[in-house]
C-alpha cells in the first residue's frame, strides 16, 4: 500500500512538471511565431548604448543573426532588467527593478554560459540568461502550488487541477519573458510551503528573497504576522503565559524585520548611489525628505502610480483588459466570507478559541491517522470519507484545513484566512493604485484564484470552459502582443 501511495505522488509530481514544461515550450513556439510573422510595433528593441562605466567598443561575434534575433525579444521591462545585468544602475528609474533577477543573470553569464559570449555577445546571453532562469523558474513554481495545494485543499486531483491552471494562467507571456513573476512565484510558493510545513526560519528566508524580486514580496511578511497572532493568542488566553505571547511577539517581529530588510537595503543603496555627495540644491526632490524612499518617488515620477491617478476615462480600456482577474478575486474573496464570515471578521479567532497547540499539518494529519485507527470499523471510516469528501466539493474546499478530528472538541486555524486577507490588499493595491492592467500579472502568484477557479470549473461545466478560454484568450492575446513591442497588461 505504502509503495502504491509513492507511486501515485511520483505521478502526480511528474504530471505537473510535464505540464509546466509543456505550457513554457508552447509559449516560447508562440513567441518565436509571431515574431517571425509580424512587424514589431516598436523596432528600438536592438539599440544598446555603451554602458556609462565604460568605453570600450563592442566585440566582433560569431553568429550575429541569432544574438540579433535574441535582442530583438528583448522588450519592455525586459531592457532594464538586462540593461542592469549588462551595467548595474545607471539611472535613477532603473531603481524601480528590484535587484535578484539581474544579479542571477549576471552570475549565469559569467559562470555556466561564459563560452557563449564570443558566439552571441554578452547582451544577447543575458537575455538568453533571462529566459533559462525565469522559464526553470516557473516549472519549479507549479511544482510547488501544487504540494501547497495537497497541502491546503487535502485533495491531489484538486491540486493538479489547480496547477495546470497556473501552468497556463493569463499572464504566462511574463513568466516566459526576462520579467521578475517567475522568482518571485517560486519564492512566494516555496516559502508559503515551507512555513506551512513547519520550517519557519526556513520560509522567513525565502520570503526575504521574495523581496529581492519584486517589492510585493515584502507583502509576504503578513503570513508571518497571522501566524504571530495566533500563537500570541493562544499563549495569553489558553496557556495564561504572558512571558511566552512576549518572546512569540518578539520572534514574529524579528522574522518580519528579516523580510523587509532586503527592501530597506535597497532603498539604502539607491540613496547612497544618488544622493550621498552632492549639495542640497543639486539634490534630488526624494533625497530631502524625512523618509527618502525613491522607489516610491520613482512609480510616481516616472509612470504615474498613485493613489487613484488611473481612474481616467481614457483608461477605461485598461479597466476592461483587467476586469476578468480582479472579477474572479472578488468572486474569490466573497465566497469564503459568505462561507465562513465567523472565521474571516474574528481573524480566525473564535475559530480556535479551544487549541491549545500550535496549528502544523502534519500534527493534524497523525492526529487524524490515530483517532481513524482507535476503534473503529473500516466500513464506517468509509462513510466518514465519503461524507468529508462531499463537503469538501460543496465548500470551495476552505474547510479543509479545519476538520474536526473524530469526537474531539479540537479546532484549528483556518490556514486558508491569510491567504484571502493577501489576495484582499494585492486586488485593492492594484485596482486604487497601480495601473489596472498590470492586475493580470500581479495577482497571477496567488493561490487561493487557482483554488476557487477549480472549484467553480467542477461545480459548473460552464464557468469551467469560460476559465479555460479566458486564459487561452490572454496566452494567444500577450504572446502575439508584448512579443511584438505592443502594449499588454
């Protein structure tokens, strides 16, 4: 039984990264298509000036077809993030890209591709770089929202199903391109895994990386802080030990500080780059504020990201191109608070006002092994399996985290409350202050959309065919577009 329960995980496993794998060679076919197909709306992609720090001139390379061919996909973000690879920061608006993705460029450039530069050029192999990173990168992501799911929804064919949606969500043109999505999903995935698993320390380093990838990444501190709450809870009213909520507080606090650091060090460097040395008079606007924080400054000055700045007639396009992802949000966020308002408006409290030990999956799951094992009979385990499998269907599966264990009065957190409460401050972020149509992408890492997606696709055919054709909409739609230098999300 044993070895046929290993088989069945390989399997699983081995399904989603063929999946994965599939749903990259695809995009990139589409990719090379409509580039070989169409004229580029904006042909500046191959324009590179010489670096600020440097005066020599470029090299004489082997096959310039292909090395144009690759500067020429090239587009959007992508030239900062090479530009800076290639460079390091030169301007002041280069400071809006965070730094992991072109420090792994960089590494890869110089160590594992080196002989390629004198065939492509070194631009050409950072980009090149660029898409070996962040397409590995996605794989290992569906690799794990897929365990995250196991672990959530208790479910494996619901969890493969929401990791083939992921593997071809609408925004997968930006996991395929040098964009910073797939780092941080991997990052954000991975450290939601391991904290989920009980590796704490684990996750908190992780979820500091996530940071280095994309600002939002420091957003991934509020985990740690739900899971802080409840411990510190638990330790004041059940355990009576105010000694314990203090150094449970304390070690929450520090793990948060972990998380943003890589952030606040950041901000530090670009302050010491622009700032540091000049007069008052010559300095920049941000520089002489109580808290300079230029990458603030830099979403405002350079493209306009502001509190409610979008709300535009003439970018109600925009509103419409993001409308389908923030409707599933939403759909997303009502449902669990129509389903279990008790959990969502106590925070989760009242939820577990009778634990008395911190909430672990795998405690939960030994916890159901022994109690399904003291007594008995296997005809009626049978009927217990069949019934929690039905309310696991008819409940969007939110329950699934919160079982009660046989005649135990016990509960546990609802482990799916933070993930909403995340999802909540992405869609207002990105709906009040970002531009809307970066939403596609920006909400494309959350978990819980993958999970209500499968549930509202098994509970109705049509919504199911309406999703699927959604996201093959959005794949065709971005690869044809932002391929081609037009304007996408």
């Amino acid at each position: 039984m044993a070895s046929k329960s290993s088989t069945e995980v390989s399997s699983y496993n081995r399904t989603v990264l063929r999946s994965a794998t599939a749903s990259r060679l695809l995009l990139i076919s589409l990719i090379v298509l409509w580039r070989s197909v169409l004229r580029p709306y904006d042909t500046s992609a191959n324009i590179n000036a010489t670096c600020l720090s440097s005066s020599a001139a470029p090299s004489q390379i082997v096959f310039p077809r292909v090395a144009a061919l690759i500067e020429n996909s090239i587009v959007w973000d992508s030239v900062y993030f090479v530009r800076i690879a290639q460079c390091g920061y030169e301007y002041e608006q280069s400071y809006a890209f965070l730094p992991l993705l072109p420090i792994c460029m960089s590494t890869i450039t110089r160590t594992v591709f080196l002989p390629l530069v004198p065939l492509f050029g070194h631009r050409a192999v950072l980009g090149l770089s660029g898409y070996v990173i962040n397409n590995i990168a996605f794989i290992f992501s569906a690799l794990y929202l897929y365990r995250l799911s196991v672990v959530i929804l208790k479910d494996r064919d619901a969890a493969l199903r929401a990791s083939l949606l992921f593997c071809f969500n609408p925004a997968s043109i930006f996991y395929s391109s040098i964009y910073s999505e797939s780092l941080y999903s991997l990052l954000s995935l991975g450290g939601l895994y391991a904290l989920l698993s009980g590796a704490d320390n684990a996750a908190t380093l992780v979820f500091s990386f996530s940071g280095c990838a994309r600002s939002n990444g420091v957003v991934n501190a509020g985990y740690i802080c739900y899971q802080t709450m409840h411990r510190a809870y638990r330790a004041i009213f059940h355990k009576k030990d105010c000694r314990l909520a203090v150094q449970v507080l304390a070690v929450g606090a520090l793990r948060c500080l972990c998380i943003f650091v890589p952030f606040i060090a950041f901000q530090a460097f670009g302050y010491y780059n622009i700032c540091l040395g000049h007069s008052t008079d010559k300095m920049r606007p941000w520089c002489k504020k109580r808290i300079p924080l230029l990458y603030n400054f830099i979403q405002s000055h350079y493209w306009g990201v502001g509190f409610l700045k979008y709300f535009q007639l003439r970018q109600l396009p925009n509103f419409l191109l993001a409308s389908p992802i923030l409707f599933l949000a939403l759909s997303t966020i009502f449902h669990y608070v129509k389903q279990r308002p008790e959990v969502f408006f106590s925070l989760g409290l009242l939820q577990c006002s009778n634990v008395d030990e911190d909430f672990q999956p795998k405690q939960l799951a030994e916890k159901e092994k022994i109690v399904s094992g003291s007594g008995k009979s296997s005809q009626e385990n049978s009927v217990l399996h069949k019934r929690k499998q039905k309310r696991q269907i008819e409940d969007f599966n939110v329950n699934a985290m919160q079982h009660q264990i046989a005649d135990e009065q016990e509960c546990v957190p609802n482990v799916i409350l933070p993930f909403v409460f995340h999802l909540g401050f992405m869609v207002a972020t990105a709906f009040f202050v970002m531009h809307v149509q970066v939403s596609t992408r920006f909400l494309s890492a959350s978990p819980p959309l993958y999970w209500f997606a499968t549930y509202i696709a098994r509970v109705s055919k049509r919504w199911g065919y309406m999703i699927w054709a959604y996201s093959a909409a959005y794949i065709l739609l971005g690869s044809l577009l932002f391929s081609n230098f037009y304007p996408f999300t």
